[in-house]
C-alpha cells in the first residue's frame, strides 16, 4: 500500500531505541509516529535557536525606540 509519506532509514544505538520502545508505549504510538514527533519537535527548538541567534544579533543598548502612536501613524 503507498503511503504519502517518506520514508527514511536510520540507525540508532540500543540506549536509543529503548528510549523511543518505552516513549511509544507509554504515549500509546507507533515508534515511527514518535519519532516523527519528536523530529519535529527538535527541528522547532532548532529553529528556534536560530531565530533567538538573529534577534540577539539585532538587540541593541542604543537602538532607538519608536512609540506605537507613532509607528501606526
């Protein structure tokens, strides 16, 4: 049966995958949707960490702050 998602092969040491085993059963899932889940979840601190990295790029003790009356005008 196709499935409409990709799939993907990777190994993974036993301390691992006894991690993901125990996860899986205690959230009631496949390993495979739990590891899905939790790939995404590090992609979203990933980025989030890369968003935080520009934004403390751009914070600055002298920038010049703008009133909201004044930056809706």
């Amino acid at each position: 049966m196709p499935t409409t998602k990709k799939r993907i092969n990777i190994s993974i040491s036993k301390e691992l995958d006894n991690a993901l085993i125990k996860l899986a059963k205690r959230d009631q899932m496949p390993q495979a949707t739990k590891a899905e889940h939790l790939l995404r979840f590090a992609l979203e601190i990933e980025e989030d960490n890369i968003l935080n990295t520009i934004a403390e790029g751009r914070d600055s003790s002298s920038t010049k702050f703008v009133s909201h009356k004044v930056a809706w005008r």
